[in-house]
C-alpha cells in the first residue's frame, strides 16, 4: 500500500487576496473553490493557482503549509519560500 502524498498550493485571486492549502489533489481542489464549495473562498472566486508544490509527504506538507500561511501577505517571503523549496532545500 503507497502512502498517500499532499501538495501544498497558494491560489490568488484579482484582489490579490491568497488562500493556501494542501490536498493529495491541488488541481482537484482549486476547481472545486472555484465552484464555491469552499465556504470560506466562495465570496472571493475567481481563484487562479498562483503556485503548487510536488508531491509530500503529510508532515513535510502540514509544515511548508504553515510556513507560507505565516507569510501569506509578504509576497517575497512566499517568494523566496517557494524558489527554495522549488531548489529542493
């Protein structure tokens, strides 16, 4: 049995407003927020995916998701976050 695997993802929309998850299916979830089944991203769709990472592991996920969400208005930060978790560091 394989271990099931999340992506963490950040979604934008024309407000510049960001929402940032994780799903074991990132592109799955951002058609469904922009479906309004989400409750607390239903008022803000459209969403575009702004960026999505590979495939992690369930912690490795949970963390890098908190990580960005600390730093979810510093656009450098999520920047730099995501160019070096990009690099593999």
């Amino acid at each position: 049995m394989s271990k099931k695997t999340y992506q963490v993802y950040i979604l934008k929309n024309r407000m510049n407003r960001r929402f940032i998850g994780k799903a074991e299916d990132a592109q799955a979830e951002h058609t469904a927020h922009n479906k309004g089944q989400f409750k607390g991203t239903k008022a803000f769709k459209p969403w575009q995916m702004e960026w999505c990472s590979g495939h992690l592991s369930r912690n490795d996920a949970l963390r890098l998701e908190e990580e960005l969400r600390h730093h979810k208005t510093n656009t450098s930060m999520l920047e730099s976050i995501t160019h070096k978790h990009e690099m593999g560091m």
